[in-house]
C-alpha cells in the first residue's frame, strides 16, 4: 500500500491521446506532432503506440508503474495486443518500452532495449521531444516493415511537422 504523500499515483493518470506528458517536458507542437504520427502509425499497421512521460516514479520499479498503465489504458486493441508503451521519467533518468503479447515476435526485448539505448544520447541534452521522436521512428519502421505497409513519406520527423490532433487512446 502506497503512502499518502506518494506522489505518482498511476490510477489518477488518464490518457489524453497518444502522447500524455505528464511531465510538462515537450512543447505542445511536438505533442501535436506525435499524436499525429502515432495515429498516422494506427491507421497504417493497426498498433497502437502510447507516450509516457512523468517526472517521478517515487520510487516505484518503471517496469510495474508501465506494465499497469499499459493494462488499464487498453493500448492496442482488445484481443490482438497490438501496442507498445514507450515511457520516461524525467528525474529518475529512467526509460522503459512495454511492448503488448501480440508485438512481442515483432519488436523482441532485444530490440527495445536498443531503441532506448539509443535514445539516451539525446536525453542526456534535455532533448526529450527529439529523443522520442526518433524511438517512434525505430518503433514505426520496424512494426511496418513486418507488416509489409509503407509508411506515408514526410513522416520521417514527426516533431518538425504542423499537423492536427491524432484520436485520443480508448480506455
């Protein structure tokens, strides 16, 4: 049981579209942006990718906080598992990719691992937008290369891009 002054309370975080940043660290042109690549992604491979920052796990494992907020989101839809949490918390300088069943041959742990190894170069320059802009990318690629979809052109930076707000995430 939680104490009263723990600060991240995953239960109180609800989903406002693909991006939720929690943390206050992208800039709302690149939460528009992402959105609309996450929902671009939706539409041409099915799968669902959600963004997470938060500023604190309050010492909580990322893994656990990740793995409740990927169940009680319903990322990727119910019975094909098709979603994929890319998480950060600011503070703890931490980064977690929860990958759904149904992802799992597609995007392996090995992988996600290397998409958040490679993210950490941009992260340490407070580059947090840039940062999950090109894990999206990896992400992007690979789920449509084992799809056999393209994904439309200009989609290469979604951070750079002027576009409208995705669908929210259904919970």
């Amino acid at each position: 049981f939680a104490p009263a002054s723990w600060a991240l309370d995953p239960a109180k975080l609800k989903p406002t579209g693909y991006t939720n940043d929690f943390a206050h660290v992208l800039p709302e042109s690149a939460v528009r942006a992402i959105d609309n690549y996450c929902a671009n992604v939706e539409l041409a491979t099915g799968v669902q990718i959600a963004i997470v920052t938060v500023d604190s796990l309050e010492d909580e494992p990322i893994e656990d906080v990740a793995a409740r907020l990927f169940k009680e989101w319903g990322i990727g839809k119910k019975g094909k598992d098709e979603g994929i949490l890319l998480m950060l918390s600011i503070k703890d300088r931490k980064t977690r990719a929860e990958v759904g069943y149904g992802l799992e041959p597609i995007i392996t742990d090995g992988q996600a691992g290397d998409i958040l190894r490679d993210m950490r170069p941009v992260l340490r320059q407070g580059n947090y937008a840039g940062a999950i802009a090109a894990s999206l990318q990896q992400i992007a690629q690979i789920i449509a290369q084992a799809k056999g979809v393209e994904l439309a052109t200009g989609q290469q930076a979604p951070v750079q891009r002027r576009v409208q707000r995705g669908p929210s995430i259904p919970s």
